[in-house]
C-alpha cells in the first residue's frame, strides 16, 4: 500500500537529493566552509576565553655599539664582506651608497669598495638576470634589462613610459636646472603647467626654491628618483648637447624612430652585382699591395746584408800566424 503522506510518484524511490551550495573561491562551496569554520572554531579552548594572553616577545634588545661591530669587522674575509654586501644590497628598497653600508656593517670604505667592484663583475648585465647598477650616488641590484618583458609578465605591471611633452620638459629641467616653469614654457612654446604638476605627482622633478626677481617664481630640479628611473649615476651622467649635435640627421631619425633595418634590405645590399665587383677590386688592390710590400722588404734585407758586410772590417793575420793563401 502507498503511504497517503507521500506524493504522488514518490512512491519506492529515494528522497531528492539537495541542490549542492554554490562554490565559492577554491571550488569549496560554501557548506564546507562553514563547516570548516566551525570546526576551526571548536578547536578553541572554552576555558581561556577570559583569559589574558600573556606577553611571548622577547623585548627589544640595544643596538651593538658601532665601535663595536667595527672592530669586529676587521677580522671578516674579503669573500665575508661581500657576502655582507651583498645581503645588504639585496634588502634594500632603494640605492645603497658606501657610507650606508659603512654604518651597517661596521667596515672599512676601502674594502666596502673592493667587494662593489668584485660583485658589479659578477652581477653584470648579459650573465646574470640580477644586475649590479651604480645609480643615484648608491649601487642597487635590479633585474636584467634583457629578461624585462618576463619580469613584467610575471609582476603584471605595465612598461613604465613618458609622453612627448613629459620628456621634452623633463629634459629641459634635467639641463637648465634650477629653472622656472615661464622659461620651461619659453623654450617650448606651449603652457606647460599640466605636465610640471604630473611630474611632481610622479617625484621626477621637485622644487628647490624661488627666484630672486619680480614675481618670485618657483624654480624646479630633478630628483634622486629621477637618477633611479633613468639608471643614471649622477647628473654628470646625462648624455652632454654636443654628444647629441654630432649626430648625424640619419642617425637621429634612428634614435628618434627606434627602428632596425630590415633584414631582406641587408641581404639584397650585399648580394648586389656592383658592390661584390668593387669588394673584388678592392681585393685585388689589397693583393698587390701585399706583394709590393714584400718585395720591398727583401731589397731592404739585401742591402742591409750589403751595408753590414761592407762596415765589418777585416782582420790581418798575426805575426806567428801563417797568412792565409
């Protein structure tokens, strides 16, 4: 007989099954994580609910005493300091000058000096994926310009690039510093209020004062932050105008489009019929040159034999010496 309770068709057959909670992140759904909650929950000690937790952490203990820590860096190793650098290098958020390190480790500037110069040829670019750079007045580990596009990948940031109008005024600021912002417009022709106050927001340029005349303009500078993004040592490093005046029209339009020549073109240059036949010509010219070359330096020997038999003199025979026929 039928149970009059059941629904109809529910005769026999098992119950429904619930739908299954959504999942959540990880592909637990939510059920099993509130079970793991509570669970996790239950594991906690009823009895300690009012307690207070005691103190564990070892209180802060004083600083060695720099006089200290440099006697005892007089007995490190060469192969010591450097690895000493090194750590401290690799801590660092930002460039690391030797006086800094000096004040870390306690050791002499002179041998700070030595392991820089040993680690910047080990970390050098084109060996290894962490280079060694001197930039902003400090060194600083960073990573290899040629693996760039594997670490932005994986950092999931985008390259780090300035406008037009934001280098022609950070180039006018880097050269003419310090300098205002009515003679940045000056030289630009164009207001440049906007692109100054992105700068300032990104802390390439900074403001080092006002000008002593009519209006007290504020002058402008760059910034260390300028010298880290640009891997410059120092402002001493920046390519001088006259590097740049000597650039050809054609190398500049190189600079300015960034683009390489396409290899077909080299291929048909150096397969044209003219060139290879003045490449032969020039052969030829090298050949002959070579022989008369030769030629000469056989009538040079020949007369120096000539010279040298002619100034040699003749020994005469002695008085008990029979003369010799």
């Amino acid at each position: 007989m039928t149970d009059p309770s059941q629904p109809a068709g529910a005769a026999g057959a098992p119950p429904p099954e619930a739908a299954p909670a959504p999942a959540g992140a990880g592909g637990v759904s939510a059920d099993e994580l509130q079970a793991l909650q509570a669970a996790e929950e239950a594991k906690s000690d009823p009895a300690l609910d009012e307690v207070e937790p005691a103190d564990i952490d070892v209180s802060d203990e004083k600083e060695e005493p720099f006089e200290k820590l440099a006697a005892a860096a007089r007995r490190l190793s060469a192969d010591r300091v450097r690895t000493v650098v090194e750590t401290l290098l690799f801590l660092a958020e930002r460039p690391l000058t030797v006086e800094e390190l000096r004040q870390a480790s306690g050791v002499e500037a002179e041998r700070l000096e030595k392991a820089l110069d040993k680690l910047s040829g080990h970390y050098r670019e084109g060996v290894c994926g962490v280079v060694l750079h001197e930039v902003a007045g400090g060194w600083q580990l960073r990573s290899s310009p040629d693996n760039s596009a594997f670490a932005r990948r994986f950092l999931k940031v985008k390259p780090q690039r300035l406008t037009r109008a934001a280098l022609e005024t950070l180039a006018i600021i880097a050269y003419r510093q310090p300098v205002t912002r009515p003679e940045v417009e000056e030289i630009r022709a164009v207001d440049c209020g906007a692109v100054v106050k992105a700068l300032l927001e990104r802390k390439l340029i900074k403001i080092l004062g006002k000008k002593e005349e009519p209006g007290r303009p504020i002058l402008y500078g760059t910034t260390r932050e300028f010298l880290e993004f640009f891997a410059l040592k120092d402002l001493a490093s920046l390519p001088t105008l006259r590097e740049f005046h000597e650039l050809s029209v054609e190398h500049r339009e190189i600079v300015e489009q960034q683009a390489e020549p396409p290899i077909s073109g080299l291929v048909d240059e150096l397969t044209d019929a003219t060139l290879e036949a003045r490449l032969e010509a020039r052969q030829a010219e090298s050949d002959q040159a070579l022989a008369e070359l030769e030629q000469a330096l056989e009538k040079a020997e020949a007369v120096g034999l000539a010279a040298s038999a002619a100034l040699t003199p003749k020994e005469e025979p002695g008085e008990d010496e029979p003369a010799t026929p």
